[in-house]
C-alpha cells in the first residue's frame, strides 16, 4: 500500500518526496477550483519549476514533487473529495 496525502484550501506550500506509484493525492474541491477531473486539475494547475513537477492553485498554495513525476502519474493519482 502506498501513501495517501491529503490537501485543503489553505495549506502553504507543501513537497512530496519520492513518491511511488501506489501512492494516492487527495485534494479538496475548495482547492481545485471545484474541479474533480484528474486531467483538468493537471492542465490547468501543473507547473514545472527548477525541474520540479508543482501544482500551483489560484490562492496561493503549492504542492511540489521533487522526484521527477511524469504528468500521466499525477493524473492516475489525484483523487478529489
């Protein structure tokens, strides 16, 4: 089983290290926008910065991936409540 991170509206910025297939980023509507699909979520807030894969919604917070995450793997990833 892999890891499972959770993030809100008003989280800061956060990084996620290493991180494996299994693992699972749940992320809250009120921080997506009200978006619920992996693909649009990806499109419209993936950044790449200093080689980083970084999620960066409207208000400010950050999710950064320092290990080298493709795309396709957020995408399979991202789960929304």
């Amino acid at each position: 089983m892999g890891d499972t991170f959770i993030f809100d509206a008003g989280h800061g910025r956060n990084t996620v290290s290493g991180m494996d297939w299994l693992d699972q980023i749940h992320l809250s509507t009120a921080l997506t926008g009200g978006r619920t699909d992996p693909v649009d979520i990806v499109q419209t807030y993936l950044r790449s910065v200093d080689g980083d894969a970084v999620l960066w919604f409207a208000n400010g917070d950050k999710i950064i991936f320092d290990s080298g995450v493709a795309e396709t793997d957020l995408i399979n990833a991202i789960f929304t409540f």
